[in-house]
C-alpha cells in the first residue's frame, strides 16, 4: 500500500510517506500538517493513547480526519427480530471497540484537540448483494452460529429470507476532523 501511495503522490515532492504503527508514530512533535484514519482505531487496543499520540505528532493547527463506525447501532430489518439482534450483536463484538465511532470526538478532547462540528451518517444498505458484501450477512452468520451467538435452527433461513427482499440494514458512521 506504502509502494502505491508513493506512485499515486510522486508528482507531490511535499508530500512525505512513511511507515509506522499509531501507537508510536516515526516523526517529531508538531510535524505533521494533516494525519488521517479510517475504519482502524476500532481495532486498536488502546484508542485513547492513539489519538494523543496522532496530537503529538501535529503541529498546531494541524488537522486530524477520523471516520469510523458505530458498530453498535448495526441493525438489520427482518420478521425475526431476535436473530437479527444476535446477528448485530455479534458483528459489533468482532472489533476491538464498537463504539469508536460515537466516541471519537470525546478522545480528541481528552487529547486537547478543538472538534470541528460532527455530522453522523446512516450507512443504509436496500439490496441484499450490497449488504452482504459490506456486513457479511452469510459470512458473519455462519461465523456466528460457530461462535455460539445464533442458533442453526434461527440461522439459517435467516440471510435466505434476507435475500428475498426488501432489505434494509445499517449502522451510524462518523467521520470527525479535530484540529491540534
């Protein structure tokens, strides 16, 4: 991705590419003009020490742009209320922090940065094939029932009936900028 990002910004001499881990970024204090993160501090062990370590790295007035879901608020319309709770529940449980995206702006404070305005988006899936590519309707109900969330018996029918329409499914997403 680093070899890619290099080939699309080699008209941009500006623009520095560099390797790293969030926890422990490889620049100086106040260096950065802009950082961004997308869909990763849900995975991150300790997303609190991420983002002060994402404000180290910026200089002041630097911008910092996050989008991140809530996979708490997943919901997946279907007859079968229960199985779809199971399922959403489940879902939320496969990351690290499930509500990052709902608490994003309360990190950034806590890092002394300013939260410009925060406008949720709903995420909404209407056709099966694009909601089962994004939630993984088949694959995380499979993963679930082997996990013991679902039941076979619930499960089953369950993306069968999905398929047949009309489908409504999806989450809350928050893209945030903070600026240092």
């Amino acid at each position: 991705m680093l070899e890619e990002a290099r080939r699309r910004l080699a008209s941009r001499p500006n623009v520095e590419l560099l390797l790293g881990d969030i926890r422990e970024l490889p620049i100086p204090d106040g260096s950065a003009d802009r950082a961004r993160v997308d869909r990763a501090l849900q995975h991150v062990a300790d997303s609190e020490a991420a983002v002060r370590e994402v404000r180290r790295g910026l200089r002041p007035g630097g911008l910092f742009g996050m989008a991140e879901p809530d996979g708490d608020t997943l919901a997946v319309a279907d007859q079968d209320v229960d199985t779809s709770r199971r399922f959403a529940r489940f879902v939320a449980g496969q990351v690290r922090n499930p509500t990052i995206g709902r608490d994003l702006a309360r990190l950034c404070l806590h890092a002394c940065m300013r939260i410009r305005p925060v406008e949720p988006v709903a995420a909404l899936f209407r056709d099966f094939d694009t909601a089962d590519q994004i939630l993984g309707l088949r694959r995380n109900t499979t993963r679930a029932v082997l996990a013991g969330t679902m039941t076979e018996p619930d499960a089953e029918p369950w993306p069968q009936r999905l398929a047949q329409g009309p489908v409504v499914a999806g989450f809350t997403f928050y893209p945030v900028v903070a600026e240092a």
